[in-house]
C-alpha cells in the first residue's frame, strides 16, 4: 500500500509545480512524488523543495514509498533520526532526569567539538544520546553503575532502539562500538569516537566539580592531559573554568 501522500490519487491542485533551479535559475517541473529532479539547461540534480522528508528518518519503509533515496536523503535521513535517539533515550529513563540531562549535555557538547572536527554527525548525537544506556541494566543485574558493566549492557539496548527506529546496519555497528567502548578508548579511534568521549569528560568533570569543587591548578591539569581532540580541550576551558572564577 502506498502512503497516502504520495498516491496521485489524492492529490490536489497544485501537486505539480515549477521551481528554478538553485544551480543556474532555469525552470524546473516537479510531481508532488519526485524525490529529485534534473534541470535540463545545466545538468544539476536536486532534492524537490516541497517535500516533507521527516518520516523517512524513522521509516523503515521509507524507500519503497519514496523510491531510491539519493545521497544528500540519506544523510538528511540520519541527521533526523539524532531526534528521534533522543525521544526514546528520555522514554528509556523515565523519570531519572539525572542521567536524562547527563546525556542531553553530552550530546550539546559532542554537537560542538564533532562539527569542529568535522565528523560524522549522525553517529557522534546518536552515540551522544546512548553513551550510558546500558548503565539500569548494570545496576539490576551487577548492583553496580561502573563503566564496564555500563559498555557490557548498552550495546544490546543500544541496537534493540536503533533497529526499531529503521537505522542503517553501518551506523547502528558504528554507535554500538562506541557505546560498547566509550569510557576507554584504544590506541586509535575515529573522531566520532573521540568527539563522544570528549563531550563525556566535560559533562562529567562539571558535574563533579559541582559537587565536590577541586583547586585551579589541578583542573586545569586535567584539561592539559585528558581529551582526545583540540575542539575538546578548547570547549573544557570554556565551560569549566569560569567555574573555578565563580568560586572566588
């Protein structure tokens, strides 16, 4: 059955449109269905303007509805799904806030120092969002939130959430990974990798700090020594030593 949107039959006036061509301005005809369309003056290829492509990020039918989806689809479709992570990661944890906005400011921070290092964003949120989903299942069945038991149990939860949103296998193996590893990292690692464990430090070091304040000197030697990329340790002076200024 073909969703309603795209079945012809219900279209209405106005289905059928004309754009210009972002490359060279020429006219383009467009069918409410056309995932893309070629202008005939220049060659170029584009996405169509009026098409909502919000579904087909979660859809796990979304190509036979829409056809073969082209390129720059595919990463608006893995871009989108970060959202939908971060929806099931907040109904994964109900009412524990804690961890709720431990991994919401993960995710804010791994958003900065990825795009400054110009990583794969799709992989870097959504590993963001999952970093520790593995940690309830620590606790129930090892009485313990420490980090191995937390990289031991998040990737089955971790895959379960993605293969039910309609995620690619090379993502959902690639977040796996890094759930499954995330508070050690090997000898060589992607910048995704990287980019999570650096947004994971600074979450965690203002969070202690918060709670249990150190002096200046020693923080700032952990900024020095701890983080994998220059974007991470750059974005750690900024959030974490004003906090050492406000404690004067």
């Amino acid at each position: 059955m073909k969703c309603p949107g795209q079945d012809s039959r219900y279209w209405k006036p106005g289905a059928i449109f004309e754009v210009e061509c972002p490359k060279c301005g020429s006219t383009v005809e467009f069918f409410k269905d056309d995932t893309t369309r070629l202008c005939k003056e220049c060659g170029h290829r584009f996405l169509n303007p009026e098409m909502d492509f919000g579904c087909a990020s979660y859809c796990q039918y979304a190509d036979q509805c829409i056809g073969n989806l082209p390129p720059e689809l595919i990463a608006q479709k893995e871009d989108l799904l970060k959202d939908r992570v971060a929806i099931e990661m907040k109904r994964y944890f109900k009412q524990d806030f804690k961890r709720i906005g431990h991994a919401s400011r993960v995710a804010r921070y791994a958003e900065k120092i990825g795009k400054e290092e110009q990583g794969n964003m799709a992989v870097i949120l959504v590993s963001a969002y999952l970093h520790d989903i593995g940690i309830k299942e620590a606790e129930r069945k090892h009485n313990s939130s420490a980090a191995k038991y937390q990289e031991e149990e998040g990737p089955p939860i971790a895959k379960e959430i993605l293969e039910r949103l309609g995620a690619g296998e090379a993502l959902i193996e690639e977040v796996c990974d890094i759930v499954g590893h995330h508070h050690h990292p090997r000898s060589e690692e992607g910048i995704e990798y990287k980019a999570v464990y650096d947004a994971d430090m600074i979450a965690n070091l203002e969070e202690n700090y918060k709670k249990d304040p150190i002096n200046p000197e020693t923080l700032a030697g952990i900024i020095e020594k701890s983080f994998l990329t220059r974007s991470g340790g750059e974005l750690a002076r900024k959030v974490l030593l004003p906090l050492e200024r406000n404690e004067l």
